[in-house]
C-alpha cells in the first residue's frame, strides 16, 4: 500500500479530501483533510435527480484543488467515491466522463450498503465501543451498519438526506410533511438495528454534538468519542427543528449548517426512536477513513489485530519510542499495581491506563527533555484519537504529567473532575508510574526482584544505584526499599 494515500468523497453537501500517511504496516495518522460545500445535489431533487450544470462545475473546481493539495503531499494513491446524490442522478455517467477527461481522476459510485458498510468499517475499528448501530446522515441519503464485536452483521441504506429534506419538505415549511416522510422511509428498518447504542456519524450529528458540548460546558475539545445520553440531551435536540437562524448561531451551530441542520436533526430524532436508543457516541471518522481502512485491512477481513491501536502505534512510529524500554518499564509497573492493589484499592481496569501511559512516556523527550512529561501530556491527550474513550486518554495523559509529585493541586483537575477518578486514585497510579521509571534509570533494563513484606515494597537487582539514590529523593505512599546488589 503507498505510503501516502488520498481519499475523496463527494457528498451531496460536499465533497472532503482526507489525506493518510502510515508510519508502519498499521500505524497512520491524517496528514490533511480538506472541505468544500460544492452542494453537488442542490437542484437535483426538483428535478427529477438531475446533476445542474452549475453544482458540476462547482464540484470540478474543487476537486482540481484537491489534487494539487494531494500530490503536493506526494500522495502515491488516490481514491475517490461518490455517493448518494451521485449514484440517484440520470446524468451521473456525464459527471464521471466530465471528471475523468477534465482530471484524469476515476470516480467509483458506490451504493447505499457500500457506503454504509465504508462507515461501519470505520467506526468498527476506530471507536471505543464494539457493539453498535451506525448511523451517517449525509445530504441525500441516511446509512446504517449494524456492528457486534467490531463485525459488520447488515448494512441499510434510507432515502432520508438533509438536502433532499430541505429542497422538499423544509423550503416549503413543511415539517410535518417531513416527520411523515421520515416515518414511511424508517419502517424499512427491522427489529435487527435497535440498539442501546448509536455511533454517530457525518456532518450533521456531529454540529449536534458541538451544540451539546458547548450547552454542557464540557472540559475537553474533542469531538471523536464524545458520548451522551438521549434521554438528558432530547429536549434540546427537539427544540432546535424550531429555532431561528440568530438562535441557532448562538448555540454552536455553524453558518454553513444553518440551512440543513433542522431536517438533519429531525431525520436522526426519528431514528433514535425508531432504534430505542440510549446513548450516542459520537465519531468523527466515516466514509473516508472506511475507503483508507478497507484498503488497509484488506487482507485482515477488514478488522485490525486483536489488543492493536492504531493510535499508540502510531506514537510509537512518529516519536521513535523504544519498544523493548517500553515494555520493560510497562511490565515493571504492572507487577508493582499487582503488588499494591489491595491495599491501594485500586479497580483492576487502571493497569491499562497504568499500561500506555508507561509505554507513551518517553514521546515528548523528543520536544524536550527537561519538560518530556508536559509535552507528553499535551501530545496524549491529542493524539490517542482512536479506541480510546474521553476518560482513558484523560487520565493516561495525567498520570505522566502527574507523576513527579506526592499530592495533585486540586485545581490542576478541577476541570475535568467529571471523567477522572479521585485525586488520591490518580496519585496512586502516579506512585506506581514514578517508581517503574526509577528502577530503569540508567535505561539498561535490570534484571529486579520485586516483592511486598508488610507494607514495604523491596525491589533487588544489579546496577540499581542511581535508582537507589533517586528513591531517597521522593515520599511515597507506600515504604520503598530498592538494593543493589
């Protein structure tokens, strides 16, 4: 697979650009994403799905640009779809002629269980949860895959899009009309898709869920992985069909989503409740990255390795992190949380957190080493993107920042007291992480013996002076004793 690969998809509202560099057979990361609202549908449903003259040329503009930005990147591979606005028009044929002689680039139309299946991979593979129902709103059509344990079971394809909505129902106020339109469409769906869970994916859910960050406060900028209950958050979403341009600008909705966020709102209304769901985790990959991944996994049934991220790889990758002094370190603190569980009374789920912080520490000493635990900090909490939920990255990237001191300042958490544990759960984990990095302080990997007498904590081994000497320096909540012997 190239090294650098382009993924365009044009939508019905607009066309995206997401460029992927990998860093190692799985590890990748988004070089550059680029969006244009070409509206390549606007026109069409009024007649009779026709592609107008003027949304065509809007759309090869952009995806003129969109190649230079492309092979200014030294993309080595360039994949382009087209979905529902596309695949419906009678004059799609003229389109894909007019790109490819105007561009040379191919356009492969893909139906709506391909575009629906391209979300699911996505979302299987790049988000927390592993049970779940899909749903992607674009601008002529709605998707849905249905995931158990990260494996797409069925995919569904509704003619409900914002645009085509908006162009029938909403420009003329019609919203009942609409809400029955909706209800005919969704009746479609069998009793397979209803799940507690909903992944939320495309434009429109996720403006809504900005709007939902902003109305709640919420501590971190992130959208990929934030979660929400229906129930809390309904009366809210049901308020917004009916909010004015003003209204709906002073609530987080941005001016280029004015004129679809309504039936787009409604639209996903309808399905949480024909779904009877309970909570939407939002994603902020889709089709794009399901094109790069089911091209990348295309040999791995679409499904990366069992106990794989791609996010830690891929910090691993980008910072040189040494594997070998990582899992060292990690080993050591994972039998150092074993040892003082009980009486730490720690929940058995923080060794994972216990675990990638460790393995991550050292990526900020490539910025600076003297202020590493800062720099790691800020680069965790923005980097461990994928299968990760809002609470893990936060607290693995505390632990690092952490780590130097006995007691936590209650402001420096304040914050974000609603996804971490404790202050005192946190300083524990922070004890564990400080003296994992203490024994391996001259990086040779000595060969210890760890064991708990009473309530000391003895670690022997050879080559262990300067951990020796540095364990003098720090108050523990526990005794430690290191010998070198």
């Amino acid at each position: 697979m190239a090294k650098v690969t382009a993924v365009i998809d044009i939508g019905s509202n607009s066309a995206r650009m997401a460029v992927f560099k990998k860093t190692s057979r799985f590890g990748f990361y988004l070089l550059r994403e680029e969006k244009s609202k070409v509206r390549i549908s606007e026109g069409a449903y009024e007649n009779n799905g026709e592609l107008q003259d003027f949304a065509i040329k809007r759309a090869i503009k952009a995806l003129r640009e969109f190649l230079l930005i492309a092979k200014s990147l030294k993309a080595r591979k360039i994949l382009c779809v087209a979905t529902s606005a596309v695949r419906d028009a009678p004059n799609k044929a003229e389109f894909i002629k007019r790109v490819k002689d105007e561009l040379s680039l191919k356009i492969k139309v893909i139906d709506g269980d391909k575009e629906a299946f391209f979300g699911g991979v996505a979302a299987a593979n790049l988000l927390y949860e592993k049970n779940g129902v899909t749903i992607d709103i674009g601008g002529g059509s709605t998707e849905l895959a249905l995931i158990k344990n990260k494996k797409i079971e069925a995919t569904i394809s509704l003619n409900l899009g914002t645009v085509r909505l908006k162009e029938l129902f909403f420009d003329k106020g019609d919203i009942k009309g609409a809400k029955e339109f909706i209800k005919d469409e969704i009746q479609r769906l069998g009793e397979i898709y209803k799940s507690k869970k909903v992944f939320g994916i495309g434009g429109s859910i996720r403006a809504l869920s900005q709007a939902i960050m902003k109305r709640i406060d919420y501590p971190l900028d992130i959208l990929h992985g934030f979660t929400y209950e229906v129930k809390k958050q309904k009366a809210f979403l049901e308020s917004l069909i009916k909010m004015s341009d003003e209204e709906l600008l002073k609530v987080g909705i941005k001016p280029e989503r004015l004129d679809v966020i309504r039936p787009g709102t409604l639209i996903f209304l309808e399905l949480l409740e024909c779904l009877e769901a309970k909570e939407v985790i939002t994603s902020g990959v889709g089709v794009r990255e399901g094109v790069f991944l089911t091209d990348l996994l295309r040999n791995d049934n679409y499904r990366f390795p069992d106990n794989f991220n791609p996010s830690v790889r891929t910090i691993m990758d980008v910072y040189q992190i040494d594997r070998k002094i990582a899992s060292y370190e990690a080993k050591i603190a994972l039998e150092l949380f074993d040892l003082l569980r009980d009486d730490f009374k720690l929940d058995e789920k923080y060794k994972m957190h216990l675990n990638y912080a460790i393995k991550l520490s050292r990526a900020g000493e490539l910025v600076d080493f003297y202020e590493a635990h800062k720099h790691t900090d800020y680069i965790l909490l923005n980097s461990l993107h994928y299968g990760f939920r809002h609470s893990d990255r936060l607290l693995i990237s505390k632990i690092i920042r952490f780590h130097k001191r006995k007691k936590i300042k209650k402001k420096d958490i304040e914050k974000f007291k609603s996804l971490l544990p404790k202050k005192e759960v946190i300083e524990k984990l922070c004890n564990i992480f400080w003296v994992a990095k203490v024994v391996n302080q001259n990086l040779s990997m000595p060969k210890v013996e760890i064991k708990k007498e009473g309530k000391k904590v003895i670690i022997k081994g050879k080559n262990l002076y300067l951990a020796k000497e540095r364990s003098k320096s720090r108050e523990l909540f526990f005794d430690l004793e290191i010998v070198d012997e």
